[in-house]
C-alpha cells in the first residue's frame, strides 16, 4: 500500500497499520506513509500477527 493510500484509509476513517522501519525490507515504505500521519500503529510483523489473530478470534 502506498502512503497516499494510507492517508486515504485513513481520512475516511479507517485504521493503517505500518510495519516498523527498522524491521522493515524497504523501509522508506513504511516511514512515508508514518510521516504523513496516516497510521495509527507501528508495530514488528510478530506484533501485526498477534493483533491480527486477536482480531480474528475476537480475544
């Protein structure tokens, strides 16, 4: 997903997630779409597993 995607979730209410650029292959992906405040969570991809399998499992 692009940062101006994101930004575009983002602004019709939605929720982006963004992994953390420093665990990150191509992390200048990440840090724009972080830098245009269009994510609410920063997370390593073991972190975005758990949350998405809480989601998931309504836990």
């Amino acid at each position: 997903m692009t940062a101006h995607a994101a930004r575009a979730i983002h602004d019709a209410g939605g929720t982006c997630w963004a992994q953390d650029p420093q665990t990150a292959f191509a992390p200048a992906m990440p840090r724009a779409a972080i830098e245009r405040g269009a994510v609410q969570h920063v997370l390593t991809l073991d972190d975005m597993a758990v949350r998405l399998q809480r989601i998931v499992c309504k836990e």
